[in-house]
C-alpha cells in the first residue's frame, strides 16, 4: 500500500475522533458555534505550522 495512502487513512481517522471529542466537550452549545471556534483554533493551528 502507498505511503500517502495510510496518512490520508490515518488522517480521517483521526479527524472524525477530534470531532467526536470536541462534540462532547461542547455538549451544551450550539453546533454551529462548536464548529465555528474548532475551525479557528484548526486555522491558528495551521497559520502557527506555516510560519
């Protein structure tokens, strides 16, 4: 199997487990503000590897 292949396996792996965990933390707010402040903190995340 390719190399690429099982990072992008592990990566959706791992991305549907940070999502589950993030929805229970944040059980008593909205969805759509949830998925708002995990896109921000994902967006300072990647900003904070390009640089």
């Amino acid at each position: 199997m390719n190399e690429w292949l099982i990072l992008a396996i592990l990566d959706a792996f791992f991305a549907a487990l940070a999502t589950i965990f993030a929805k229970i933390g944040l059980q008593n707010v909205d969805s759509m503000t949830a998925t708002a402040l995990r896109s921000i903190v994902m967006m300072f995340f990647a900003v904070g590897m390009m640089l």
